[in-house]
C-alpha cells in the first residue's frame, strides 16, 4: 500500500487548475454548441425573437467559470492510497475510488504524479512525492510500470 497525505502545493494546484479549466473549455464548448444550433434552428422555423434566447447557455457558461475556483478547492487531495487493485482519493467533497486498470497514463511533472484515468473519470489524483507517508516512490514507479510518461513526452 501506498499512500500521499496532506496539502499539495502551490504549483501543482495551479496544474490541476489549469487542467480542470481545459476539461471544463472543451465541456462546455460541445454544450453551447449543441444549445446554440437548437435554438437557431427554432428560430428559424417558429420566429426570429427566438434569437434572443442565444444569450443563455453563454450565461450558464459564464456561471460555472465564476464558481470554479470553489469548486475546485473541494477537489484537491488530501490523502492518495493506492492498493494492489485500486485507486482512493479524499478531498473535502469525499471519497473517491477508481480502478489500476482505469489508469490511462501517469505523468511524473518533477515535484509530483498525475494520474490520468481514462474518460470520463475524475482527473484530480496528484501525488505529490514529499507526501508519501507510507510506501517509498519506488513501490509507486513499480506499481505503474509502463504508465509513467515524464511532462517533457506529454502534448
């Protein structure tokens, strides 16, 4: 067993804020697309006032980019423990638990690892390697054999 506890840093913060921005950007992209194109379309067939219902899903859009920084505090690890099977991740919002076989990739940034599970699970699992409080980085490098990509591979 391997397990990271307690607050992750300034800089990896800032990369799982900026991660968590760019999951959100292409999110919401696909929505006011998708919203957008439906209310042209009714607009087209019933009348142009219904144009002026455009202004909506920006709306939405902008609301959920104000309350990110919120959110995204619920979301930082307080504690990563990695069994032989199994992936768990406490936050202030809870718990979390993801399977080894749904890791993607792991990302060694220099200071920490980023775990990356394949879509749609969550993408918040930094290990920051000052962190570990049981286990040794080995045992990690060993468990993810084969993952680990260093942040110079990675586009």
């Amino acid at each position: 067993m391997i397990v990271f506890k307690g607050e992750i840093s300034k800089s990896c913060k800032k990369y799982l804020k900026k991660q968590d921005l760019h999951g959100r950007w292409i999110l919401w992209s696909i929505i006011v697309l998708v919203l957008s194109a439906g209310i042209i379309f009714l607009a087209a067939i019933y009348d142009w006032i219904v144009l002026s219902f455009l202004f909506l899903p920006f709306l939405i859009v902008a609301g959920d980019y104000f309350s990110m920084p919120q959110n995204a505090m619920l979301s930082y690890p307080k504690s990563i423990t990695i069994t032989n099977d199994e992936v768990w991740l406490e936050c202030q919002s809870g718990t979390i638990t993801r399977s080894l076989l749904d890791v993607k990739c792991v990302i060694d940034c220099g200071d920490w690892y980023y775990v990356q599970f394949y879509f749609p699970h969550h993408k918040y699992f930094a290990c920051q390697k000052d962190l570990i409080i049981e286990g040794t980085i080995e045992e990690f490098e060993e468990q993810f054999k084969g993952s680990i990509t260093h942040m110079n591979d990675v586009k």
